[in-house]
C-alpha cells in the first residue's frame, strides 16, 4: 500500500492550485493525486471559449505532474476510512495518507427522462464530442441560459451551427442579471443569428436515430442533431457523506479550509461551503479563481501555513463580444443601483441592501475588481459618484 504525506482526490484546478499550495511550503513531502477523469488537471474556462476560436488545446494543461506529484488518472476514489486514514479507489487498491483534500468539484445536474444522449457539457471529452460535430449547418439545441448554456450557444454559432437556447427565464444570464440587461442580451444573441427562446422550459428530450427532438412546455417541437444541456451542477459530496463528514451544499470547511475541526481533512473547490467574513454567512463559489485561490491556500494550510482563506473570488465570461467581470454576490432580488456609460454596452450594476454593496457586475468595464472588492469590504453605502468612479 502506497502512502501519501498528502493525497488529493480530484483532478480539476483546485487539485493542482492545492498541490501549488503544498509545494510553496513543503518541496518534496509525497503527493498522490487521484482523478476519475482520464487526463491530468486542465483549465476548465477555454472549453467554452478560447478552444472555440484561436487557442490549441495543448494550452489548457496545468502542468501538475511537473511539481513532482504522482498523478493517477482514470482512479476515482469510492471509499474513505478516516480512523485508518486510507482511500480506496474504484480498482480496489487502498492509499493511506496523512493529509487529505477533497477536491470532488460538481456533477452536472442531469434530468434523467432526457434521451441519455444529452451531453450535459463539463469536460475536456465532452469539448472534444461536441467540436467534433460542431459545423456549417449542424443543428444544436442548447437548455439552460446560465453560463454554459451562454456560453456554447456563442461558441457554436460562431462556428457555423444552427443554434437553438431554450431557458425557463426571461433573459440570458437572468439569474445574475437586471431584468432589462438579460432581455437585452436575448436580443443580442438574435442578432447573432441563435434562435432564443426565452420563459420556455424543456418538457422532453427523445431521439431517433442521430436526430434529436427538444419539446418545450409552451409547444414548441425543435429538430436537431445534438442537445447540449447547461444546468447547473450538483457539488460532489457522496465520499465526504458516507465518510460522516458535516455537509450541507457542499463539504463545510472552516477559514483554513479543515473539514468538521479536523487537522488532516480538508476541502477547497467548487464542493466546498466556506465561511465568507467580508459578506457574511457562508457560500460556495463555482469559478476559476476561487478553484485557483482557495485550492493554493488551503493546500498551503495542509503544509502547515495556518493562513485564514478571507480572499473575496472574482468570476467572468464572454458572451460573443460582450463580456464582463464580477464580484461578490449577483443576486438580481437585491437593490440594483446602475452607472451607464453606454446603455447595456458599458456599465456598472451594484447589488446593494439599504445602499451597501453585496457585489458588483463590471458590464466591459476592466481592471476594476480590486476597486469593486474594496467597496464590498468596506461595508459602506455607496452613492453615483462611487459607481462612476468605477467607469473611469
Ligand atoms: C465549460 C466551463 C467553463 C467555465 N468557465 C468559467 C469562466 O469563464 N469563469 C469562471 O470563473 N469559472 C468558469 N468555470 C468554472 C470553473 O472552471 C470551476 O469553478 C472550476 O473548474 C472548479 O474546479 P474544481 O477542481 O473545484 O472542480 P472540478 O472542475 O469539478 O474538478 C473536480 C475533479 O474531481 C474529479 N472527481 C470527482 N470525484 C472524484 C472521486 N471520487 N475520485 C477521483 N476524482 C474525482 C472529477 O472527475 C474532476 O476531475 C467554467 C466551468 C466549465 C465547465
């Protein structure tokens, strides 16, 4: 049986920012990583962006083996045995360690009644399926208008296809959005030639043969050679579960990242519930630059760093030429208090409560997240002048 000084179960980018951690503080102790997926750790982001135009896939590695981590792909870990601190994997083979992560990240939320031919979009094999049939003329239908669903509508009508994005909101984006900013963007997407069918939920998915059939509850019947659906995901807490973990949303960590008080259990990710002192309560963040920061300090934190995680994560997209980047909570039930410099081109949304920032969304308005991280740290009210200031 091999033992780990830290064995890391997960194999996204908060596992190799975990193993960046470690190493800042401990050159040579033993990492094992263990993966379900077939391929080391890779960036997640350009699989429904810069793969789509210019970028080589060869530049979505992270690099992970090369810091001198055994690396197992195609090894999900099914069981845990915190008194004998062993993981065993789907093979049988059981791992001891002195310092766990639990890297687990999310499942894509599935709908099982759908024909299972749906590709439910996450992963580098799914890119890979997907670019493959991607073309002149293929006809894709694509559910859900959060990020996936936004951004793989973008991306595969810029490659030719004849797309199709039904959501059950009024807008694109509706779930971060003002309502007049997602309407606008529905508008925008037409004008990019996808056929947006907004307030429409999917009532079922058949096929026959390669063709695909999307019903949506409103009756519209939509032919096409592929679905691609965007959900949501499910956070991955199964092994923390039967292991009698504390999880509720997402494995709950406290500020160093430790699992129920434990000294040798952490979590960090996209399955993690973290404590949030600059908004209070706790949340769980699915984006690439919590993965990377709190990956690397909580990593840190298993080599001993006993640094509190307080960074507050920033998150972006693009959706065809319009793009933005964000910051705390983009709860759209919130006071909205907006600064245009161009109506929905150029702007700043700020979700307040009796005037105080919760968050910020910088419409393509850049370098800006620091000035916008201080405003929700600081806990004060904000008026025009402070929301312009951000425009300038
Ligand atoms: C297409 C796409 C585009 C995105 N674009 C953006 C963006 O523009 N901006 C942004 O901020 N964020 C974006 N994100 C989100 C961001 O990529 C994620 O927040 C981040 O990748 C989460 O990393 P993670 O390692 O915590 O989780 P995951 O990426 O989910 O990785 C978890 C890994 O653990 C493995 N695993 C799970 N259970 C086990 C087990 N029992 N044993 C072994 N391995 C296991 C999984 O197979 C997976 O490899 C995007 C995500 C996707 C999918």
């Amino acid at each position: 049986m091999a033992e780990y000084r830290y064995l890391i179960i997960g194999g996204g980018m908060t596992a190799d920012a975990a193993c960046r951690g470690i190493r800042d503080h401990d050159a040579d102790g033993s990492i094992g990583l263990f993966s379900e997926e077939a391929h080391e750790p890779y960036a997640r982001p350009p699989l429904s962006k810069a793969l789509w135009k210019s970028k080589e896939e060869s530049s979505i590695w992270r690099g992970t083996p090369g810091l001198g981590v055994e690396v197992h792909t195609s090894r999900a870990i099914t069981a845990l045995d915190l008194d004998a601190r062993t993981a065993t994997d789907a093979a049988g083979e059981t791992h001891a360690w002195q310092t766990l992560m639990l890297a687990t990240g999310g499942t894509p939320r599935r709908v099982d009644a759908w024909d299972d031919g749906v590709v439910y979009f996450r992963t580098l094999d799914h890119f890979r399926r997907l670019r493959e049939l991607a073309g002149d003329g293929v006809r894709v239908a694509v559910i859900g208008g959060g990020f996936i669903g936004s951004e793989i509508a973008a991306a595969l009508v810029t490659n030719g296809c004849a797309v199709s994005i039904v959501f059950p909101e009024e807008g694109i984006g509706a779930r971060l959005f003002p309502g007049a900013l997602a309407r606008f963007v529905n508008g925008y997407y037409r004008e990019q030639g996808v056929d947006v069918l907004a307030g429409e939920s999917v009532a079922a998915v058949s096929r026959d043969g390669e063709a695909f059939r999307v019903v949506t509850d409103g009756g519209r019947e939509i032919e096409c050679d592929a679905v691609v659906a965007g959900l949501g995901i499910v956070p991955r807490t199964e092994l923390a579960e039967a292991a009698g973990l504390a999880v509720a949303d997402g494995v709950l960590v406290d500020e160093l990242g430790r699992v129920d008080g434990r000294e040798d259990v952490f979590a960090a990710g996209d399955v993690a519930r973290f404590p949030v002192a600059a908004l209070g309560g706790t949340r769980r963040v699915e984006h690439e630059d919590h993965a990377n920061s709190h990956g690397r300090a909580v990593g840190a934190n298993m080599a001993g760093a006993g640094e509190p995680y307080s960074h507050l994560p920033f998150f972006y997209s693009d959706l065809f030429d319009l793009g933005y980047e964000a910051v705390g909570d983009l709860d759209p039930s919130l006071e909205i208090l907006e600064e245009w410099a161009e109506p929905n081109r150029k702007g700043v949304v700020c979700y307040a409560e009796a005037g105080v920032p919760r968050g910020f969304l910088l419409w393509d308005v850049w370098g800006k997240v620091d000035a916008a991280t201080g405003l929700v740290r600081a806990g004060e009210p904000v008026d025009e002048s402070g929301l312009r200031a951000l425009l300038d």
